[in-house]
C-alpha cells in the first residue's frame, strides 16, 4: 500500500478564518463536536474562550494592559482578582472582598472573614480577635476586653458572661467566683445576719444601754467599742507621803488628767478613787461645789478629799476617760 507524505510546512495550513466570536463556547456541543469539525474550529474556540477570560478586544490583545473588566456601573464584570454582584458586595471567596464603602463584609453588612478587623454597619467589630461584639454592642468573645454601649462587660442582659476579675449585673452585683460574689441567695443570708431587709433606720437592738436602734451597725458597734473602753479603764496607785488635809486641793499624779462628769445621778462617771481599798464617792453640783459626800472633782488635773487622807495611806485611780 501506498503511502502518502505531508510536508509540515507546506502542505499543513494555518487557519483561513480567525474568528474569536464563536456562539455558544461555553457548550460542549460547540467546544468539542463529536459529529464534524475541524483543527480550525477547535482553534477559534479557543481563541474565543480566550478573549472571553481577558475580557479583552481582542484574543491576541497584551494581558498588560488588562487589569479588571466592569460594566458600567464600576461593578466587576470577570472572575479574576475581585469580583462583585450589582450592589458592590463581594461575591468570591478570596483574601479581600468590598462593597461600595470600602468595608470588609457580607451581603448585609456583617463582616464575614476572619481576619483581624471586620466591622458591620455599626462599625462594631464581630470577629474573634482583639474586641468583639454583636451587633447591639454586646460582647460575644472570650477574651481580654469586651464592652457594650456602656463599656460594662456584660452580656445582653447586662450580666457578666466572662471568667476575669470584674463583672457586674443590673444592679451593679458581681455573679463571677472571684473577688465579691452574691447572688439571690446570698443576698437572703446576708439580710438574716444584718437583721433586716431594709435601710439602718430599721435596725433594732434587743438592748440599747449603749446602742441605739435606728442606727447603722458601724455606729452601733462604734459605740459598743467605746463602751468597754470607759468600762476597762486606766489604773494608777499613789502612795502618800505627807498628810492631805480635807477640803484641800489634791493634784493627780503622773501628770494624769481625766474628764470631771456632773450629770445628777452619774458623779464621778469618768474616774474611780479608791482611798486604802475603799471606793469614795464623788461630791453632787459642778467641779462638787455641794461638797456633800467623800470628794469633789475639782479640776481636770485634781480632787479635794473631804476628810484627811493620812501620810502612808495609798491612792488608786481608775480613769476610764
């Protein structure tokens, strides 16, 4: 059988149409016919195709001068590099997408990456990095800072979500299991041990000797304080060493001074003068003008004895103020 040799360059043409409009490329029917075709169909295809993806004039055009194709509302019309729908809003799934206002987010505004900033229309951050909220300003991460409208770390019932140091409620009541914590029971033992659930105007004491009811627990114990202060009191003993004759100023010793108490039925309130272990009793009237019983408070710094204390006899003082 007979062969029959083809010379490459001569015998095997170009193509006699260029034509880069090709209908319906994008079929199967048209790009790769089973049926008829020819290399100068297949060629045109391509070029068609090629054209299509440059979004060029031409299929030969230089690919430098082709950056991105829109139509003519400036919305990208190709599928290279960024692509949007009609309303500017990023429909590929690449590393920047942006709708008309340069922001980085979804079809309604919401940030949809998660990239280190994304922000929906409220410019209020919703990823899981540095600060993150909702968009109602409420935080929805874990992490070191999160804040609301009122830069409370709270969730959106204003009460705290998180696991760090501060966190508070409605009422400004810490719920978290560190520093201070109450909640609705606690508040309830809190109110059996201070005896009330009301304000210290409420407060009653079984006993009022030194308290008085109405009065909050820091003044009441205050005063209980100062109480068993007076009660203990400070002891001092003088021995005589010359005669004191009665109705004759005596000054305290030890440069000691106390504070001279008249109120009828309370004499002598402040200090105790023990005479040889026997408990005097302090003259009635202002500084003991009545001169009535054992000795008068005469000064801050000294008594008058209404009897004649005897050299060798000693003197205890007890000061309470």
């Amino acid at each position: 059988m007979a062969r029959s040799l083809l010379e490459q360059l001569s015998q095997i043409r170009s193509s006699r149409l260029y034509d880069d409009t090709v209908a319906g490329v994008y079929t199967s029917a048209v790009a790769e016919p089973t049926l008829s075709g020819s290399l100068q169909e297949d060629l045109n295809v391509v070029r068609t195709l090629m054209k299509s993806l440059k979004g060029s004039t031409n299929w030969y055009d230089d690919l430098a001068g082709i950056n991105i194709s829109t139509n003519a509302s400036g919305i990208a019309a190709n599928v290279i590099g960024i692509s949007t729908n009609a309303s500017g809003i990023a429909t590929n799934t690449y590393d920047i997408s942006v709708n008309a206002g340069d922001i980085i987010t979804n079809a309604s505004g919401i940030a949809a990456n998660a990239y280190d900033i994304s922000v929906n229309a409220g410019n209020i951050s919703t990823n899981t990095y540095n600060i993150a909220t909702n968009a109602s300003g409420i935080a929805t991460n874990a992490y070191d800072i999160s804040v609301n409208a009122n830069d409370i770390i709270t969730n959106a019932s204003g009460i705290a979500a998180n696991a760090y140091d501060i966190s508070v409620n409605a009422g400004n009541i810490s719920t978290n299991t560190y520093d201070i914590a109450t909640n609705a029971s606690g508040i309830a033992n809190l109110q059996d041990v201070v005896g009330t659930t009301g304000d210290a105007s409420t407060l009653v004491y079984s006993s009022e000797h030194y308290v008085t009811s109405g009065t909050s627990l820091e003044t009441a114990i205050g005063a209980l304080d100062n109480a068993l202060d007076l009660a203990a009191g400070d002891k001092y003993i003088e021995d005589v060493s010359g005669d004191i004759d009665k109705n004759t100023f005596h000054a305290l010793p030890y440069g000691i001074s106390y504070t001279p108490y008249a109120v009828a039925g309370q004499e002598g309130r402040n200090m105790d003068v023990y005479v040889n272990g026997q408990l005097l009793a302090a003259d009635t009237g202002a500084a003991g003008t009545n001169a009535d019983r054992d000795y008068g408070e005469t000064t801050a710094s000294g008594i008058t004895f209404r009897f004649k204390v005897n050299s060798g006899s000693n003197i205890t003082y007890i000061i309470r103020q």
